[in-house]
C-alpha cells in the first residue's frame, strides 16, 4: 500500500473519531443524523479498485499491529519476516480507474473539510453556565420538564400562563331602585284609592307612575311628594272589544307595562302591576323578586283565592289587582308583540286575561308565589289572614270590597296599623304558627302581627291550617 492511501485511510479514521465524540459529548443539543458511506465498506471498494488481496491486507494490518506489539528483538524479527512475506504484488492499474479514485477521494476530503469548518457547532457550553441557566429555571415559576431519551435528557421549559384576571365583582342585589311599578287607576276613583297608595309607596326609595285615562285635579300639595307621578294612558280606540260584560278600559290597563318599558327608565330588572287598590308589602316583594334571575323571562303573580274565577278565566294566570312582576327580558318581548296579540283577543274580558293570552304566546309560564292575593271576596278576610301560608305577605287586593283587617278602624286606619308589624318583621307577617299546650290541652295559632287563636282541645296541623270560613266566594 502507498503511502498516500496509508494517509487517507488514517484521515478517514480519524474524521470517524472526531464526529463520534462530537455527537457522545454534546447532550443537550441535537444534530440532524449525516449518512455517512460506511468507513469498512469505502476500504474495502477502495482495496477493490486497487485489485488487492482484502483478507491478506488485513492478515498484514493485523500482524503491524501485534509487531508493534513486541518487545522482544528476536520475536518481533520473526514477525518482521512474516509480515514482509505475506503482502501480494499490485497490478498495474488503469488510468481511469485512478482517475475515478482521485475524484471519490477529492469529494470525500472535501466534505470532510466542510464538517470540520462545522465543528464550532459542536463546542460544549460551559459546565458553570449549564448549572446557572438550569438553577434560573428551577428558581422560576416555570414547570420544569425532563424528557429521557436512549442518547440525550432534553429540558423544557414551558412559561406558565398569564394569570387570570379577577372574576367580576356580583351584580348588586335587586333592592328597590331595580323595580318600576306600574298601577292602574281610575280618575272616577283617584281621590279615594290614592290613600291606600300613600301607605306603601316611599318617593324617596322607589320608582313608579300612576296611569289614569285622562287628567285628575291635584287638590293636595302634600300629593305632589307622596304619590308617584300621573301618566295618561296611550289612546286604545283603534283595539277591538266585544264582551259585553266588561270595559274597554281593560285593554288600557293590558298596556301599562309597555307602555312604562317606553319612558326609557335606567337599571330596570321588574315592572311591577297592581291597581290603585292594592297594597304591597315593598320588602316582602323585593325578598321574592330576589329569588330569580332578572335577565331571564319570568311572569310572577298568583292565582284567585276563589275557585270559580279560576275556572271562569284561568289556572295559568296573574290576577292583576293581586299584583304582578314581568322581568326586563319580558318586558322587552312583551312590546314587540302586544298590539297584534290584543287585536287577536277582542272578546276576553280583563286586562290580566289579555296579558296572559300574550304570555302563552310568547311560551312563558306563570311562576306562583303564594304571597300575591287577589281577595275575590265577600266579608271578613280574618279566616284567610289568620290562615295565611308560611310565604312573604307581598300584596292585599279588594280592600273596598271587604270589611277592614282590624275591627273598629276604617279600612285605611287598619292598613296603617298593620304597618307597625311589618316594620319589626316583614318577613313573617302573617305567617301562621301552630303550637300546643298539654298541660292546658290548648292548640293555640299565631299569625305574626295579625292575630292569636286559643282553641280548647288538640287539633291537627291540617284542621287549624284550614281558614275558618269568616268569607264569600264572588
């Protein structure tokens, strides 16, 4: 062998060398994988061109290799002789064939060159720099992920999510000034029923406007401050109405809660009916009202206590006098469609009847709250009062139908009494209360701040429940 292929064939190894160490010595990063043409097999194509003997080339490597060995003079001779014996004459060999060598040759050094002019690629960061950067990672609030391979341990570090921002502070709870009320009133009688409004309503804390069919004459400057302020009803003759028995004035009763959604009122969640003769229990309704979502459609009000008028006009229905709650969402859907839906009813009779036929129209049911009466009644109301359910008192409906609530008062005087209780305790008003005394063998009934019945003798839960028949049906 020349001692050009000699040298070629140390380059060669020694390259190998290099580009093991260079990938063994760099873990942490990745170099994409150079295919390499085989070491082994360029010898041996290379020894073929040469048209040498490949065993005993390698018999004559082996036996330099274990010559070097020796350290005895007289067996390294000996091997020296073998050695010199065992190589096998080179032919001639054609000029195109060396030609062909030389180019393979040339590539291969020059490929060689460009990945040694790489190396810098393969420079190993310093020991103390890893530790730093790696202690930064660890000391951070970034998670630290360690993935093993069969050859590296690659690091990630992946930056945490922004944090989230605060949720939004809860909306405030619906008080008073969430609530508009819309009452219905009667010029004949504005001067009589405006005293039970004075009652219940606070200028100061709530909202709401009367709705009369033409304008009244303010006798009293005290009125200005303690009523809420006078609207005149929209005109309603371009509406039919066809039943017999009852007013028109029904269909413009049937529009007061659009017809409040139009003034354009700020931070509405309820438009609350009732008529210039209902009272309400403000806190009481607000302590119902605070149990549903305002931003959904809810119709809230309560059946007639009289089982005829039910089955006269509907199960499904808020009686108007007893009082009523519509939500924004509602009230908004309401005045899209209300017009078209009256016209589409000229023969019902009321103005709460027209509201609930506009209601199964748009798909909203009737949310019972036991607390809203009608009163559809004659006489006394102490059966129903002392019987009242353990639910918020929120309205009174027909009290110049019946007798006043408390004896020897006029109806307004026994209202403003039963104002005394409800200042201590709104929340339990009327409520019943059943206890009993075994010593006495007494049933004793307590309705908070109305009344307290003694009865002699043990009677059940469901006897006293019962309201003592103090009424008429209508």
């Amino acid at each position: 062998m020349s001692l050009f292929h000699k040298t070629l064939l140390s380059s060669l190894l020694e390259n190998q060398n290099r580009a093991t160490a260079c990938s063994s010595s760099q873990s942490h990063f990745l170099l994409k994988p150079i295919k390499f043409v085989s070491i082994e097999i360029f010898i041996t194509n290379y020894l073929y061109f040469l048209d040498f003997d490949f065993v005993s080339f390698s018999s004559s490597l082996v036996l330099k290799m274990k010559l070097n060995n020796q350290k005895d003079p007289a067996e390294k001779l000996m091997w020296e002789r073998t050695l010199s014996g065992s190589g096998s004459p080179t032919r001639p060999v054609s000029k195109l064939m060396v030609t062909l060598l030389l180019l393979v040759s040339a590539t291969y050094v020059v490929y060689t060159l460009k990945l040694i002019s790489n190396s810098r690629a393969c420079q190993v960061e310093p020991f103390s720099a890893v530790v730093r950067r790696l202690n930064d990672i660890v000391n951070s609030s970034q998670p630290l992920i360690l993935f093993h391979t069969n050859q590296t341990a690659v690091i990630k570090s992946y930056a945490s999510p922004p944090p989230s921002p605060p949720p939004p502070p809860p909306p405030p709870q619906t008080g008073f000034q969430h609530v508009v009320f819309g009452i219905a009133a009667s010029a004949r009688l504005w001067k009589q029923r405006k005293e039970y409004i004075k009652i219940w309503y606070k200028p100061n804390q709530m909202r709401g406007y009367v709705w009369l069919e033409k304008p009244v004459t303010e006798e009293d400057e005290e009125d200005e401050t303690s009523l809420p302020p006078v609207k005149i009803s929209g005109d309603t003759s371009k509406f039919p109405y066809k039943n017999k028995q009852g007013h028109r004035s029904a269909i413009r009763i049937s529009r007061i809660v659009t017809e409040t959604l139009k003034l354009g009122l700020k931070d509405v969640r309820w438009f609350v009916m009732g008529d210039d003769d209902t009272v309400f229990v403000a806190e009481n309704l607000i302590r119902v009202l605070r149990k549903y979502d305002h931003n959904q459609m809810y119709y809230i009000g309560s059946l007639s206590e009289s089982h005829l008028q039910n089955i006269y006009f509907s199960y499904g229905m808020a009686y108007g006098g007893g009082g009523f709650a519509i939500s924004y969402p509602l009230a908004v859907a309401l005045s899209k469609m209300q017009d078209r839906c009256i016209k589409r009813y000229p023969a019902l009779y009321g103005s709460d009847d027209r509201m609930q036929a506009c209601m199964a129209e748009l798909g909203v049911p009737l949310t019972k709250e036991l607390g809203f009466h009608q009163y559809d009644v004659y006489g006394n109301l102490f059966g129903l009062l002392a019987a009242h359910p353990v639910a918020p008192l929120v309205t009174l409906h027909h009290l110049d139908v019946v007798e006043p609530i408390f004896p020897n008062m006029t109806r307004v005087d026994a209202l403003k009494h039963l104002q005394v209780p409800a200042k201590l305790d709104s929340a339990g008003l009327m409520q019943q209360s059943i206890c009993y005394d075994k010593r006495r063998k007494w049933t004793v009934s307590v309705s908070w701040g109305f009344a307290v019945q003694i009865f002699r003798g043990i009677f059940s839960a469901r006897e006293i429940e019962m309201p003592s028949r103090t009424f008429l049906n209508w």
